[in-house]
C-alpha cells in the first residue's frame, strides 16, 4: 500500500510522451474525421416515392398529422375541421389510402429481406455500424499491441481509488497511485472525450464521434425521421389506424378566437 | 396575375431587371463553369446558393426577355445536374415555352409534356408546368381535372392547392377556392399572405351569395377574421388592411342580425378605424419610394380611403 500523504515519483521517459501519447491522440482525431468522411460516403440518401400511389400512402398519412399539428394556427372552422377529420378518419379506416388498394389490407406485412427497399434501409443500418466497429476494432488492437502496459500520463490532481480500472486500463499495479494513466486508458479517454474537438474541426453534425452514433442507434426515429415516416417492416394499415384514433381524440381549437381582440389591444 | 406557378415570390419588374443584369456577371463566374473531375477536387467547394442565384438569374431574364442570356444559364445548369433531373426538366419547359411563337408550338410543347408525364408519373416540375401550361392555353376546366388528380397523389403539395384555389375562384366556385385555400392554410399556417387571400375568398363569396343575409354574415365575419390574423403576423401589410376595412365596412352596413357568434358592433367600428389609421399611415410613408406593383398597391389604397370620405 502507498503511504498516505507521500507522492509516488516515477521517472518516466520524456520520449513517452512524444512516441506514445501524442501518436495515439493524432490517431485517434485522424480516425474520427476518417470515420466522418467515410459515412458520408457511405450513406445512401433516403429513396423518394417511386410510384404515385406509394407517394400517396405516404402523404396522406403526414396530412392527417398536419392536420393535427396545424389545426390551431390555421385557423380552420370547426365545419371545415369536421368534414377534413370525418374525411381522413373514414379513408383511414377503410384503407384507401393504402398503395395497394383498399383489398391489400390484413395481408402479412411482408418479409422485409424479400422487399427490396427494406433490404437498403437495412444495408445503410449495417454500413453505418461497419463504419463504426472496424476502425475501432483495428485501433484498439493496435494500441494493445505496440503500446500496452506504459504509463504515460500523472494528472494534476488527485482521484479516488475507483477511477483505478478507469485510469490504468492494463497496468495490473496495485499499489500504484490512481492519478497515473496508462496508455489504454488514454485510448479510451480519446474515444469518449474527443467529441468537441470534433465539432471544432468538422462542425455540428458530424459522423466522426461514436458516442453520437450509438445514441442514434437507440433512437432510429430521429436519425431516419427525415426520409418519411415510413419505416421497412412496418405496416402501413396499422400506421392509418394509429393516425385515425389520433384524430378522433383531437381537441378543437382555434387560433382565430379573439383575435380581434388581441390586434386592437396590440395598437 | 401571373397564369404560370411561380418557382419564387411576385418580384415586380424593377427586381427582375435588376436580376437579369447580373447574368452577364454571374456567368463569367468561374465556380460555375464546368470542371474537370480533377480540378472539382482541388478546387474550393462549390456553394449551393451560387446554382440557386443562377437559378433565379435564369428566371428574370426569361422575364425581361433576355432568352440568350437565359438559355446560356439554363446550358450551365444542365451541364452541372444533367437533362434527366426533375427540377431541370421543368425550367427547359419553361424555356421552351417562352421560345414558343404560336400556338401550335406550345401544343407541341404539351405533347412533349404529356409523354414524360405519362412515362414517369412521379415528374412533379413537369405536372406543373403541364397544368400551366394547359390553363394557359385556354382550358380551366382541363387544368381543374389535372390538378385534381395531381392533388389526389401529392396532398402536401402548398403550391399546387394555392393553383387550385385559384382556378376555382376564376370559375366562380367560391365554396371550392375556399376549401382549397384551408388547405393550403393547413400546410403554411402561419402564412399571412394566405390569411389575407382566404378573407379575400370569404369577402367575394359573401359578395355573390344568394342564400341570405345570415350566410353572408358568415363569411363576413370569416374574412373579418383572417384579415385580422393576416396583419397579426405581419404589422404593415396593406392587402390585409385593405381587406379588414372593407369586410368592417360591409358588416356593419348589414341589418343587425340576433346571432350571438358575430362580432359586437363596438368591435367593429374600433377595427375599422384601426384599418383607416393605418392605411393612411402606410400611404404617408410609402408612397414616395415606391414602384411597380407596390405602386399600384398604394394607390387603390389612397382611393380607399378617399372613397369612404375620410
């Protein structure tokens, strides 16, 4: 056990720093705008419609929830909202709306490894993970192999004891002091912590961090809202259901109330 | 009015000249000139906004009637997009249309459009001109159908609804442009413009209605309605004051009704005399720099107010 209250001294090599942590930096921002670029190249940009009654199935579906967003601010009357509500609920129900036909309902959505367009959406999936898991597969055992087992770094500060499996990822030291941090480590921190300079050097919404990645795994809504809300494998009848009870529990309002009311105080 | 759709906002011709100038300029500009794969990768990156003006350039020559310099744009932008993009099909439409010197050149023309449309339904710059194109050669009713069924696939298309409503108030379908116009509404709801046009609708259908005073009380108070929430979200806007005094005028000039859902007369006289002091208040201060459209604009408005005596 350390003594408390004594600092531990450890010579270290100042060509540490310059041919092991600075390297694993470099390489670790290169990787990251590489991984950007190659996801941008890599990434297919959302199919249009290709029929008119594709592009009817999905434009229809997007009214009713315009007409649920918009109602207030259109100012529709409630005979005018009724008859649009009555409209899209009835068409809803009945299928209408469906690329198929109304007859097409009921059948089994099909197998999304036959329909071809589903089977792109699940390639860009894939493409986008593949981006994401050789780089980092490669790097880390790059690191393991040449630079294990170094430890470069102290910090200038103090840590507790359970930063230890964080800090000196395969130093196997018991008694070494939790501020010093070993080369894995600083791989790690590097994955984690570069997302600023990310933004810094590729803007906003870059591809290059994987934490960003993953949180759009988790939510494949927000990172594939943009093309449509049709998603591959979903069923479009049971989406026109949802959409219809939405409507049907819809509260009129009205931004045209009182609005004279509001324009003459206003003067 | 304009029987064409409109790829941007009503310019008034000075803008459009102005524009149109800028061709010789813009075309010189060596980032739009086309590149060789090697140099594209060397050279800076290129500014989607610069193929937009270009764009826009390309409109206001066909406008001021510069087809030379017009046609040198269109070339560059094909040579960058090529022939079989949408959006470039539809300005070599436009192109040819204006080329067109007979009649007989312009059925030809729809033809052409015809095939494309027939071969690829999914082609919405040539819909568009095709509906033009037909409304302009004198058939409204045929236009009518062909948006119809256009609308009947694309829903969310603003545009295309505005076109309709538009068509139908020309055929006197006053309840149809309405609906349309909502629709419309509902897709650019915080579009002032079209507050402004669907209490314009309300006020024309109340004008032409023969169902009695209580229906006409409807739409006028609709219009009254949309014209307020139209200079709600845009304070100086002449056409939605314009309209907000007339449909006061009108309202108040009906026999009292006992409906409870109108408005209060006290309502009234109190927008009306906010619509007089602000027109007034506009003309005073725009009147001397004005041109074009705007001009015109003022003016019906100055006759207005000198007509209603105050």
């Amino acid at each position: 056990m350390a003594l408390q209250g004594t600092e531990q001294v450890i010579q270290r090599d100042p060509a540490l720093f310059l041919w092991i942590l600075l390297p694993i930096t470099i390489v670790m921002i290169l990787t990251g705008v590489l991984r950007h670029y190659a996801t941008i190249l890599l990434q297919t940009p959302p199919k249009p419609p290709s029929t008119p009654p594709e592009a009817r199935e999905r434009q229809f579906l997007t009214r009713g929830a315009v007409l649920r967003g918009n109602l207030p601010s259109s100012g529709l009357s409630p005979a005018s909202f009724q008859v649009r509500k009555d409209y899209l609920i009835d068409n809803y129900k009945k299928g209408n709306f469906l690329k198929m036909g109304p007859e097409s309902r009921g059948q089994a959505a099909p197998n999304p490894m036959s329909d071809p367009a589903a089977m792109e959406g699940m390639m860009g999936m894939m493409k986008g993970n593949m981006a994401m898991m050789i780089p980092q597969t490669l790097i880390m055992s790059w690191i393991n192999a040449f630079f294990a087992g170094f430890v470069i770094l102290k910090l200038p500060f103090p840590l507790t004891i359970r930063f230890k499996q964080m800090l000196q990822a395969g130093v196997m030291t018991r008694d070494l002091d939790v501020r010093w941090v070993s080369s894995l480590s600083w791989y790690f921190l590097c994955l984690f912590g570069l997302q600023s300079v990310f933004i810094f050097i590729l803007g906003n919404d870059n591809a290059a961090s994987q934490v960003t990645q993953q949180m759009a795994m988790a939510n494949p809504m927000g990172a594939q809202g943009m093309g449509g809300p049709m998603q591959p494998g979903q069923d479009p009848d049971k989406m026109f259901l949802a959409e219809a009870e939405n409507l049907e529990v819809l509260e009129y309002w009205n931004v045209l109330e009182g609005v004279e009311e509001r324009l003459l105080s206003s003067e | 009015m304009s029987t064409q759709i409109q790829y941007y906002n009503h310019d008034d011709p000075a803008t459009a000249m102005n524009l149109s100038q800028k061709a010789s300029s813009l075309l010189s500009k060596s980032s739009l000139k086309r590149k060789s794969q090697v140099v594209s990768i060397v050279s800076a990156i290129e500014e989607p906004s610069e193929w937009a003006e270009l764009e826009q350039v390309f409109l206001a020559c066909l406008r001021t009637g510069d087809d030379e310099s017009a046609h040198l744009c269109l070339e560059r932008i094909t040579t960058r997009f090529g022939a079989a993009n949408h959006r470039i099909m539809g300005l070599r439409g436009l192109y040819q249309e204006a080329e067109a010197k007979t009649e007989e050149d312009l059925r030809r023309i729809l033809q052409g459009y015809n095939q494309i449309v027939k071969e690829d339904p999914m082609n919405i710059p040539i819909h568009k001109r095709r509906t033009a194109l037909i409304r302009s050669i004198g058939m409204p009713g045929d236009a009518l159908e062909c948006l119809v069924q256009f609308l009947a696939s694309f829903p969310s298309d603003t545009e295309a609804w505005c076109e309709l409503s538009d068509l139908y108030q020309q055929q006197g379908l006053n309840q149809q442009a309405i609906f349309c116009m909502e629709e419309a509404l509902l897709l650019a709801p915080n579009a002032w413009n079209l507050h402004a046009r669907l209490g314009e609708l309300n006020y024309l259908a109340s004008q032409s209605a023969q169902e009695g005073i209580a229906t006409n009380e409807k739409y006028l108070t609709e219009a009254v309605h949309r014209f307020a929430r139209s200079v709600e979200l845009c304070q100086d806007y002449l056409r939605g004051y314009y309209g907000l005094k007339l449909a006061t005028d009108k309202l108040s000039s009906l026999p009292q009704s006992k409906s409870t859902n109108g408005l209060a007369s006290e309502t009234l006289r109190r927008l009306n005399t906010t619509a007089v002091a602000k027109l007034k208040h506009i003309v005073k201060q725009s009147s001397s720099t004005a041109s074009g459209p705007r001009k015109a604009e003022l003016i019906a408005a100055q006759a207005l107010l000198d007509q209603s005596g105050s």
